[in-house]
C-alpha cells in the first residue's frame, strides 16, 4: 500500500505573493494543502483563487501572534495587534484563555463565510495551537467540528483492522539550505520510521513587499523551485508515496 503524503503550504492568504506561490506549487507541483490566515490581507484573494483549484485541501491557520485579531482581545493584544510574545504570557500561566476560545471560533466560522467549506484541518500560525494550555481547548473545538488537528509530532493510531498506523509530521523543510535532497530526506525519515502518513510543512511564495517584511523570505522562492521541480515529484513517486490532503487520512 502506499504511503500517503501531503505537502502543506502554511500563510495562504498573507498576501498575493504568497498565494500565488503557493497556486503555482499546486498546479505544477507537489503541493496538495494549504492552510489560510482568515485574518491576511490577502485571505479574500486566496479564497477566490481556491474556486478555481479545487485539488488543493484548504484547512485553517489559526492565527494568535500576527496582525490584527477579529475579537477584542485586550489580554493578549498590544495597541490592539497579536505578537510573539505569548509564549511570555503563556510561561506566566496568564493566557487569556476565553478570549483565544473566542477568537477560535470567530476565525473558524469567518473561513466558513469565505471558502464557503469546512476547513480539511486546522493547524496554527507559529505551532500556537501545541502551547499545552491552549491544545486541548483547539482539540476540543476541532472534534467538535469534525475537522482534523495538525499534530506537530509523530502520532500513532490504530485502523479498524487493529493495524497500528503512525502519522507523522515534519518540518524540517525550512531555512536557509532548501534543496530538493533535504525535501527526500525529511521522506526517507519517515519511511525508517515506517509512518503510513507524513505532512511536510512548506511556505512557497513569490517576493512582494508583505512576504520581504518576513523574517523567512528569500527561502520561499527556493521552497517554490523545489516543490515544482518535475525530478522531485517522479522521486516522490519511486519512493511509493501518493500525494493527497488531510480528507485522505
């Protein structure tokens, strides 16, 4: 049987250049999901460009530590935008946890209005969602709207036949040494570990002036040269995987 691999783009809907990015690793490449930022500037444009592609699996970036939230949320905003510094807040056990709730389930429903689907899964911008007093209340909320969760870590399950089955989850196709060799190694990983499922998180995205602000910029470009490389999906191939979104799980 083959394994099933999904390649998710994170940030659609950051802006243009980024959605673009990522269409173009889907139409021409091996990218099969995307999560989108309801809260981007370019999130509307992403939905609209998501019509005309219906292969690629939209799931939903919640968003805590960028712009600007859709809720009032005095206890976790400064001058009214989200930032990094809830880890701070989360180390002094001073999360504002019904606010997060709150703002969970605007942005939710706002990707509902949008798309005009549920989301394929939900995950988060920056890994927010696996910070330990904020997990169970994003987990609890996805069972509820029978969505999946991204897991940031290998997960083990077992199938209705008693098979145990392993997702796992990689991230290690980021930084400054992109290259289609490391894209087949994060593969070859998973194949050691025997996981019947993998997601490789990516972040292709064509340069505009919102992406140059971004910390990570220059590497998306390479990530979107990868990723639409037509060696790297016959590798993919000869490796035994199947290429699909989180409704194939």
């Amino acid at each position: 049987m083959e394994n099933l691999l999904i390649v998710n783009a994170d940030d659609f809907g950051l802006s243009k250049g980024q959605n673009y990015g990522i269409v173009e690793a889907c139409r021409h490449g091996v990218v099969t999901s995307a999560t989108a930022l309801v809260n981007g500037e370019a999130v509307e444009h992403a939905a609209a460009l998501s019509r005309d592609l219906p292969e690629l699996g939209v799931g939903m970036h919640f968003v805590l530590t960028l712009g600007a939230p859709l809720t009032a949320m005095p206890g976790l905003t400064r001058d009214g935008l989200l930032g990094k510094w809830i880890w701070e807040l989360a180390e002094q056990d001073a999360l504002p946890l019904e606010e997060i709730a709150r703002e969970l389930d605007c942005q939710f429903n706002r990707f509902v209005d949008l798309f005009g689907c549920l989301p394929t899964h939900i995950d988060s911008h920056h890994h927010v969602h696996m910070i330990p007093a904020i997990f169970p209340l994003v987990a609890d909320y996805a069972s509820r709207k029978g969505v999946a969760m991204r897991l940031d870590r290998q997960v083990e399950g077992i199938t209705a036949d008693g098979v145990v089955t392993t997702q796992g989850f990689s991230s290690e196709f980021y930084g400054e040494e992109i290259s289609e060799a490391l894209f087949l190694q994060v593969l070859d990983a998973s194949a050691a570990r025997k996981e019947r499922s993998l997601e490789v998180m990516a972040h292709p995205a064509f340069i505009d002036n919102t992406v140059r602000q971004s910390a990570y910029c220059w590497p998306r470009l390479t990530e979107l040269a990868v990723l639409t490389s037509p060696s790297l999906k016959n590798a993919i191939a000869a490796r035994g995987y199947r290429t699909g979104t989180f409704r194939d799980l």
